[in-house]
C-alpha cells in the first residue's frame, strides 16, 4: 500500500485555493486517488503504484514549494497514516521523508529519501527551456516529436535535454521505483 502526504510551505496569499486546485489537477494523474484535504497547507491520497507515487511526488517537487511524506506498508499498517508520520511537523520547501511499515533493516525510508533529495536538485536546477523539454519527453514523446511541438531543432531539444539533466532524471526515477517496489516486497501482505 502506497500513499502520499504534501504539505504547501510556498509564500503564496491565496494557499488554500492553491491547494484545492493542486489537488484536484494531480488526482487526474494515473493511479492517483483523491486526495483528502486535511488542512489549509496539507493533502493526502493513496496512490496505486511506484510509478504513479514517483511521477506524483516529481511533479510536486518540480513546483519547488512542497514538503512531502510517503508511506509505503503492509496490509497491517495504513499508508496513509505512515505518510503523515514520515512528514512530521517540521517540513521545508523540497522535503521528502518516507516510511516504511514494517522495515526489517531499518533502512529503506531512508534510502527513498535520498533519492529523491538528489532528484530535487536536479529539478531545482532547470531552466524554463528545460522544463519544457523534459515535460514533453515525459508525455513519451520521443526528441524529434518535442523539438516539432517547441519548434526547435532535433539538436536544440538534445542540448536542452542534456542541461536540464534529463539522464540523470530518468535513472533517478527508476531507481525509486526500484526501491518502493523493493520496500512494498519486504512488506509481506496479509491473506
């Protein structure tokens, strides 16, 4: 079972509409449920998949101004609650912790932490351009198609690409999905 905790810490005025609407455009999103709100800054959704809670949890680190926990458990243990308890009260901008219920080594929370600390960095890093070109590449388009769309040259969209750090995005993501997946094999389900 897999679930997501956001909380806003942006210096928008209108927080709570910005939230709404937040959550209403990443509950759109593949394997995402609705999400509840549990406050004006805070919402929580389960989320089917490691894909779906890796796509969710970039999107919201690309807006910069998210803090975030993920639960990932057994049958035994809610998602959602482990979420909230792996954000915790004090949470900054870019954030993620993670939970896992039960974790025999006591590592694997930690472990997905890290990766996506080391993805936010690269997020925070891109340029407009970049967001562009990586948001269209992730659409599944292929280079060609997004240069096309952006109106740019096969070799724009690759310089582009590369200085947005797209590689390192890509094998960032599937190593969290590894890793969740690992986690969601260690927490055996109860029949």
């Amino acid at each position: 079972m897999l679930a997501l905790h956001a909380r806003y810490r942006g210096r928008s005025t209108h927080r709570a509409e910005l939230v709404r609407r937040s959550a209403e455009a990443l509950a759109t999103l593949p394997g995402v449920g609705e999400f509840e709100r549990l406050g004006v800054e805070d919402i929580r959704a389960r989320v089917e998949t490691p894909e779906s809670l890796c796509d969710t949890v970039m999107a919201l680190l690309s807006d910069g101004e998210w803090a975030l926990g993920l639960g990932v458990t057994d049958a035994a243990h809610d998602a959602a609650e482990a979420a909230t308890a792996a954000l915790g009260r004090a949470a900054r901008p870019g954030l993620v912790r993670a939970r896992v219920l039960p974790d025999a080594t006591g590592t694997a929370g930690g472990d997905i932490a890290a990766v996506f600390l080391l993805l936010g960095q690269v997020l925070a890093k891109r340029s407009l351009e970049g967001r562009e070109a990586t948001s269209l590449m992730r659409t599944g388009m292929n280079q060609i198609e997004a240069a096309e769309r952006l109106g740019i040259t096969k070799q724009a969209i690759s310089q582009r690409l590369r200085a947005a750090g797209w590689q390192a995005e890509n094998a960032g993501w599937q190593l969290a999905v590894n890793l969740i997946r690992a986690a969601q094999k260690a927490t055996p389900e109860e029949g």
